[in-house]
C-alpha cells in the first residue's frame, strides 16, 4: 500500500551500500596502483577520483549507521504511521463457469 509519504519514510540498505562502498575503494586502490606502476596517469587518475568519491560515500553512510535509528529504523519501526481502520476489503471476484468448446480439434 502506498501512503504518498515515501520519500520522507523510505529506507536504505546502509549495511549493503557499506560493503558495496569497501568493495569499491578496495577496487579503486589496486586500479590506481596499477596503472601507476604501468605508466598510464590519465587512467591512474581516474582511478583515484574514483577513489576519492568511494571514501566519501563511504564515510557518508558510516556516519549514517552511527546516527542509529533515527536516521535509518529497524525492522520493528513500520516505514508510515499505521491506519486507524484496516481498509475495506472488496468481496472476490466470480468467474464465470468452465463451458468447454462445441468444435472438436483434430
């Protein structure tokens, strides 16, 4: 159900974007060290840009995790405010019954 108020109550998978974010540095300091010893400093430098915004992201989201549940909630904090009635429920549909065809295929 939507409540219109997901961008305001919407997770993020902090634990998930950390590794992904490691992975990421890990990735861009061996790339920046091997394009530097290979004589490429245009990639070599690519790579520590790359570098540079994975360390920050990465600090980012640890500081996001440090916040604690006010900034991202638990599995037990429900993502909006609950409703006051359950909504209505609408009865199930009928089909009509199964008639079979009068034309035999052969």
């Amino acid at each position: 159900m939507r409540t219109g108020s997901e961008p305001v109550t919407a997770r993020s998978a902090l634990r998930a974007r950390l590794w992904l974010s490691v992975w990421g540095v890990a990735w861009a300091i061996v790339g920046t060290a091997a394009f530097a010893f290979a004589g490429r400093p245009g990639w070599a430098a690519a790579c520590g840009v790359l570098w540079l915004v994975a360390a920050v992201d990465l600090t980012v989201i640890v500081r996001h995790i440090r916040q604690g549940p006010h900034y991202q909630p638990g599995r037990d904090v429900p993502p909006y405010a609950p409703l006051d009635e359950p909504p209505a429920r609408r009865p199930p549909r009928r089909h009509p019954p199964f008639r079979p065809s009068r034309h035999r295929h052969t």
